[in-house]
C-alpha cells in the first residue's frame, strides 16, 4: 500500500498541488494547514519541511524543527484525507527520522505536540512509538507533548 512514497522538496513545479492538499473535515479545526505549515516554517531557523508523494502526486506534508539538535520536533504532519489509512504517515514518518539522523548524528529523541483531542493524531503517534509525557499550555489551548528514542 505504501509503495512509491517519498518525501520531496516543494518547488514551483509541485506548490499549487501541496496547497490543494486538506485534512478530513473533521479534522481541520485540529491540525494547521499546509498554507499555514509552510508560512511558519520559512520563517523559523532550523525548519524544514517536504512534500510527502505518492509516486510524482504531493499526498501529505511533514515539517521538522531542529532548534535542539538532541531533541528535535516533528512539527506538523498531514496526509491528504484521500490518502489516510494507507501507511503514508508512517512512511513519512520513517522517512523524516532517516532525514533527522542523516543531518544530525546526535538527535536521540522526537518531541510531537498535539490538541489532546485529536485522536486521529493520538491514536497515530501511539502506533508509531511514541510515548505521551504531558499535557501543557499552548497558545491558549493545550497540547499533549509525546516522544520517540530515534
Ligand atoms: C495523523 C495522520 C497524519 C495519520 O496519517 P495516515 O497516513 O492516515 O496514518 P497511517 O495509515 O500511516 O497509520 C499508521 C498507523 O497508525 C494507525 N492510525 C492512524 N490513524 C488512526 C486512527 N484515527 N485511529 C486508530 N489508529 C490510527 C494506523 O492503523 C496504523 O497502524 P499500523 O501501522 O499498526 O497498522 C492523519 O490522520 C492526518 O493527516 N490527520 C490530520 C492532521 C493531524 O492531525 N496531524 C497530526 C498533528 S500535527
């Protein structure tokens, strides 16, 4: 199900593409847009993000923040909801860890924050080893802060 997945930078050729990309409806009052995802992570030091393709098509996004070279965040991940329940986040997932490790030897642990009732997002970072630590205040709201030994 999940073959032909790769992370890919996003360029002029593929942007109007990744913009199209939508979370289920649901789940859009939880999560942040790619349109908000990439604003914020342009200008963040120590951001990046890629387009998650199925084959040439953007099917998600992910986004990184290595301000703690031993602790760095997976900032944001979405799979278009054409494409949820198909192994796509864990790939990406898999993928971005490879990236992490490849750029910085030292990293030793993944930090993910998320609203506490996204249970999409719950349920997902559980299957993938992560391990919830806290719930704590976040820009008026709260999010659950979990990790995962890379
Ligand atoms: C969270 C999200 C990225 C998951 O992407 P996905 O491609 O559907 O996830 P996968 O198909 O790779 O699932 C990986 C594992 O998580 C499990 N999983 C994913 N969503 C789940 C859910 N809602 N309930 C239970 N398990 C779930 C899958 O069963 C799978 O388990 P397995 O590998 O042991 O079989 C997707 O739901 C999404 O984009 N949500 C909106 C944005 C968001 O909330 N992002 C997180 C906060 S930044």
């Amino acid at each position: 199900m999940s073959e032909g997945i790769t992370l890919r930078d996003v360029t002029k050729q593929n942007i109007r593409q990744v913009l199209k990309l939508k979370a289920a409806p649901e789940q859009e009052r939880l999560a942040p847009t790619v349109a908000h995802m990439i604003a914020r992570g342009v200008y963040e030091d120590n951001a990046w993000f890629k387009a998650i393709c199925a084959d040439e098509a953007p099917a998600g996004f992910v986004k990184v923040w290595e301000s703690n070279p031993e602790e760095p965040d997976l900032w944001g991940i979405m799979v278009d909801k054409k494409y949820q329940g198909r192994g796509y986040g864990r790939k990406a997932l898999e993928f971005a860890i490879e990236l992490i490790k490849g750029r910085n030897p030292q990293a030793k642990r993944l930090c993910v924050g998320y609203l506490p009732e996204n249970g999409d997002a719950q349920a997902f970072f559980k299957k993938c080893g992560f391990e919830v630590d806290r719930v704590q205040p976040f820009d008026g709201w709260k999010e659950e802060i979990a990790y995962k030994e890379i």
